[in-house]
C-alpha cells in the first residue's frame, strides 16, 4: 500500500528512498523507520525520505508494524532472502538515492542532512560511502569509518576484495537509483550478496565519501560465525558471481582467483575455530592451489598442523 501525500506536501521526486526488507522484524522494525522519521526536522531544502518496506514472508505482523511507524510503502512477498526483497524494494523506490538499511539497523541524527550535503557537492556521484558505529554484544560501540576512494576503480575493487574493507556495507552505501539497472543483488545467494552488489558498484561505478558514521549497526560476531559455516557454499559462489566476465573488464577478473583463495582460508579458519578439522582440510588444499605463498604464512600452517595432530583450537581445549 503507497500512503498518498498529504495536503500541501510536495510530490516531487524524494531524493532519498530507504528501502528496508524485513522478515520477522516485527520487534525493530519501529525503531528503524523512527530512526528515519527522526531525521525530518534537519531536512529543510530536502523534503522527507521515502521508506519502502519489503516484508519477505513474515509471520510476526512485520507489515502491520511498519505501516503503522510510518512506511510510505509496504509490499508483502513470499519468502526469497534479502537480496530479492533488496531489488524489489529498489524497483518500487521512487528516490534519486536508494538507501538500503536492514530492519534493526538505525540512522544516526544527522545521517540524511550529512549524505544531502555530500550529493549536493558532488551531484554526479553514482554512489556514497558513509562510517558506521558497530554496536557488540557486550555494550562496547567501535566506529569504522571508509578508507578514502581512488580515480582507478580497479584499484577501489582490489581493496574491497582482498584488503576486507569492512567499512563499505549494507546501510552505509546510498546508491544512485540510476545505477541499479545494472548493478544489483544476486537473489540466488543468501549470504555473501552484499559482496556481489558492492564489488560490481567499484568495478563500474565511481562515487563519495562521507568521513563521518551515519548508522548504528548491531553486530554480533558470534551469529556471524554461524551463518558463514551454514553458508559456505553461497561464499565461495560469490566470487564466480561477482567475478563476472560479462560485466567486469578483462583486467579485473585476475582479482577472483585471489579472492576465492581469501574465501577458503575464511572458511578454513571457521572450520577450524568450530573445532571440525575435517570439514576444514578442505578449504586449506583449495587456497593452497589457489595462492601458496597466502596459504603456507605461519598462521594458518600453524593450524593446519595442530588440526592434523589432532589437537583442537585452543578456545575449545577447556
């Protein structure tokens, strides 16, 4: 349902829409769109955002909540991951700049006024990179900022493939809607599409930094850790994906086979921290073939060896 404007709001084209897919999210959902709503009173000369809501096949009333926190549009699907109800919430988006936000993430006061001002120096920006403050389990708040973007976007893919630039994430990329006929998220993936999508954005888009956090994500390692060992296959498909000779130039294509072997010692060392030596093995050969000289650093054959000696990690010894 498209909430119409009210009296003597202006129909112009918003120059943000937050697209925010949901499953479940019946309990954080509020508290997103608030963080949004929130932003109003700083966006003179802006007009408010747009929310777009994707209910990926909740059965918690996500959809009553979030219509009722103020989403000018909630749609409902079927069950199909994140990245299918990222690109549906994209085709429905009606803003210059699409702002994707997970639905317990929250915009930090300030954030929309920040990127404006950001788009309005640089109106031909095909995308912005904003900071985060990463809130863990225990309380702590670390804030992680991006690393200044080059004029050679090979030289800006490189160092998201193989430096793990973890600034640049869901809820941090503003994306010009323009741009998302040609780049979006792999719905054959549930993990790992975020890489996809922010890989083929610096392969072929050029864009802008925000130095400052705009966002409160919580993160908790321990959940991710699950999900990378639950999803190892959709990890290493991701390079073949965002590897993709029909969109990449040729020079690029060099980075896959480093990144994959970047992927394997990932799961080799999630493998082994699990203490499952077995399942771990594996990975370790495929990096190995792929860059030897990455596989043999004495961290890693460190503990291939323990695990063949059957001794376990030592977070597990006890």
């Amino acid at each position: 349902m498209t909430r119409q404007p009210a009296l003597g709001q202006s129909t112009r084209e918003p120059l943000f829409s937050l697209v925010i897919p949901a499953h479940d999210a019946a309990r954080t959902i509020a508290g997103t769109i608030a963080s949004i709503r929130g932003q109003d009173k700083d966006q003179a000369g802006i007009g408010p955002a747009e929310i777009v809501v994707i209910d990926d096949g909740s059965s918690d009333g996500t959809a009553d909540a979030a219509r009722q926190a103020g989403a000018d549009v909630c749609r409902r699907q079927d069950r199909a991951g994140p990245a299918a109800a990222r690109n549906a919430g994209a085709r429905l988006a009606g803003g210059r700049y699409v702002w994707f936000l997970d639905a317990d993430d929250r915009l930090l006061p300030g954030a929309i006024r920040s990127v404006a001002d950001a788009v309005a120096r640089a109106p031909d920006a095909d995308f912005v990179l904003a900071g985060r403050e990463d809130r863990l389990p225990d309380g702590s708040v670390a804030t992680v900022l991006p690393a200044p973007l080059a004029s050679d976007r090979r030289r800006n893919l490189a160092d998201f493939v193989l430096r793990r630039r973890k600034s640049i994430a869901i809820g941090t990329s503003i994306v010009a809607r323009r741009v998302l006929d040609r780049v979006r998220f792999p719905e054959s993936l549930r993990l790992a599409e975020d890489f996809v999508f922010h890989a083929h954005l610096l392969a072929l888009h050029d864009g802008i930094v925000v130095p400052a956090p705009v966002l409160e994500y919580r993160v908790d390692p321990r959940r991710l850790h699950r999900r990378s060992l639950a999803s190892a296959d959709d990890m290493v498909r991701s390079a073949d994906l965002a590897f993709d000779p029909a969109l990449l130039p040729p020079e690029f294509l060099a980075l896959r086979r480093r990144y994959l072997a970047r992927v394997h010692l990932s799961l080799f060392r999630a493998h082994h921290r699990a203490g499952d030596d077995a399942a771990a093995r594996p990975h370790f050969h495929q990096a190995l073939r792929l860059a030897p000289a990455r596989a043999l650093r004495l961290a890693y054959l460190r503990k291939y060896l323990r695990g063949l000696a059957g001794r376990r990690h030592p977070s597990l010894a006890a």
